[in-house]
C-alpha cells in the first residue's frame, strides 16, 4: 500500500482516498497499485457493496500523474515511465469495467489522471469548485487514461475543443456535458458522504441536488462557433478556420493552440478519430500505451515539462515548430503497436 492513497472499508462501502495534498494529489505509480490491489480485494466480497473515491485534503481532487518523474524516465530509457503508464491504465481499465457502483467526488482540480479515476465511475459528482480539464498538448503530451474514448464521445465537436485547448470546464459545464452527473455544493459534502457510507444503495437518491444548483454553462453558448471552427480532423484546417473567421473569441482560441505543442495536438485529434470507433475500452488502453510509450521519449515532452513545470518560463520551443511539418509518417510512428511481448494487457 501507499501512504499517498488511504485505503478503507467504511461500512459497506470501500473507500479510496486520494493523500497526496502537496502535489494536488497527482498519481504515482504506487498510488495506482495500491488503488488496482483494492479493487480486486473487493470486486468478490459480498460485505463491499460500492466504492467511494474522493481526496483526503487540500484544494484539488487530482492534479493528473507524476509529470516530473515520467519526463525523467522518458529522458533515459523510459522504462519508469512504461511502468507507470502500465499500472495507472490498469486501474482505469478496472475502473471502468467494476460492476459494484463507484462514486467519485470531482470537488477541485480535475485533470489528467483525474479525469482517468473520475469518467469511470456510475456517479461523477462535481461541486462549485470543480475544474475539469485534459491541458497534455501543453506540456507536448496528449489527453489519455482513456480521453480519446470519454472526449470523442462527447456532443459534436466538444472533445476536440476541449483536447486541444486544454479548456478547463466548470461544474455546469461538466454537467451539461456529461462529464458529471451530479452536483453536491461543497458545504454538503460531508453530510452526502456519510449518507452515502450509511445508505449505499440509496445513493441515487442521497445525490438529489444538494445546496443548490451549479453555475451556468458558458461553454455552449460557444457551441456553434466550436462546431464550425473545430470540424476537421486536420489541425492544419482548424488554424485556417480561426485565421478565417478573425472574430473574438476565435482569435483568442487561435492564440491558445499556438502554445500547444503541434505535435500533440495532431495525436490528440487522431486519437479521439481513432477513439469514436474504437470496439472497447481495452483497445483504446492498449493504443493509448503504445501512443504514450513513443510519446514521452520524444522532444516535445520533455520541452513541455521543462518550460510549464521545471524551469517555468512557458516558453517551449517545439519541434516540430508548426502543424505543417508535423508528418503523417510521424504520427504513423507514435500510433505504431508495440510488439506483443510489450504491450498492454489488463490487470
């Protein structure tokens, strides 16, 4: 077990508490094995009727994964970051396939592997101060634990806003997205966990609206100008359309991707493409790994990480530089298989 995740059966419920708080609760690979040995200690046991997921402390539900440590391995042979990108799968997997219900609190920061913990789960309840986002293609990653599966199947062209912008969604907007199904205001929090814990089968009805009503969801009121901007698969002709249309909102969209790594943001598109249509969960895993297995050995990532999280000056200098000379034999490469023995397999 890690101390960074908390570990317990309260009355018939199973709760994983995520203790990281000095690192807004951000995923290692310890934290991801203790969560997988407790699923499967509880997947049979008929006295754990569901699963509570929530933080210990501090301001942010999860801040994504171990990004330090991963651009470390990928800088050598990369063999840590596999190892953790393995695991941190495999607990997605068998979040995503556990029958027994999940409730996660998304109260915070939401990102990355939070997005990963949380999507999974029979109940996403947000609060007021949720902040949902996948920001990869701007530390040259891209959004994965499962986002070309959950941001392709989001309404219309959503998922590619939201992957290439990194847009960070409130609670209504997670709401009106589905990214969220309830929404508890923080000063009930307490009081619905301990119902919950109380009354597990009852938890539809103990997460009725409580305290009141979440923002309103300023996202669609930009639906049409997401649907229209952001129709096309190629990032070389969502560049042209925000060029094109010279409107406010556009151009500040335009600013925002040119501080994107090219690179990601072409994998992004491809992987949500390739996500809309891909059979199962396990496959989207299993493609996602291999994506990210070439991914954080090259530049872009350790430029990413470099310029938002080591050196903080937020000046990467990408290379490739533009979309245009980001090849489709590039992309062919990071979305190549890995050979059988190498792969991902579930838990």
């Amino acid at each position: 077990m890690s101390d960074n995740v908390l570990i317990s059966v309260e009355g018939k419920v199973g709760r994983i508490r995520l203790n990281r708080p000095k690192a807004i609760h951000a995923l290692n690979t310890a934290m991801c094995a203790a969560v997988l040995d407790a699923l499967a200690a509880w997947r049979d046991d008929i006295a754990v009727e569901a699963v509570m997921i929530d933080h210990a402390e501090g301001r942010g539900f999860c801040a994504g994964g171990d990004i330090r440590m991963i651009a470390e391995s990928g800088a050598g042979d990369g063999s840590a970051a596999r190892e953790f990108f393995r695991t941190e799968y495999r607990m997605n997997h068998a979040l995503f396939t556990y029958v027994k219900p999940i409730v996660a609190f998304m109260d915070g920061i939401t990102m990355g592997g939070g997005v990963g913990i949380s999507q999974p789960a029979k109940y996403r309840v947000a609060t007021e101060n949720t902040k949902l986002a996948m920001p990869e293609t701007g530390i040259g990653l891209f959004p994965d634990v499962g986002g070309g599966w959950y941001l392709s199947r989001l309404p219309d062209r959503m998922g590619q806003f939201i992957a290439l912008t990194g847009y960070r969604a409130s609670a209504g907007e997670c709401l009106a997205l589905g990214l969220a199904n309830h929404f508890v205001a923080t000063d009930q929090l307490d009081l619905v966990k301990e119902l919950i814990l109380k009354y597990p089968r009852d938890m539809e009805i103990t997460l009725g609206d409580k305290g009141g009503g979440a923002d309103r969801p300023d996202i669609l009121d930009h639906s049409e100008d997401i649907d229209r901007l952001f129709a096309s698969d190629r990032l070389e002709d969502i560049f042209a359309a925000l060029e094109a249309d010279g409107g406010e909102w556009a151009t500040a969209q335009l600013a925002i991707l040119r501080t994107k790594s090219p690179q990601s943001m072409k994998v992004s598109l491809k992987l949500l493409l390739d996500g809309k249509a891909m059979p199962t969960f396990e496959d989207e895993m299993r493609q996602e790994f291999a994506v990210a297995s070439h991914v954080v050995q090259r530049h872009d990532f350790a430029e990413g990480v470099r310029a938002v999280i080591v050196d903080k000056d937020n000046a990467p200098k990408w290379n490739p530089a533009t979309a245009e000379e980001v090849s489709d034999h590039l992309i062919d490469q990071i979305f190549a298989p890995l050979p059988e023995g190498e792969a991902w397999t579930p838990a």
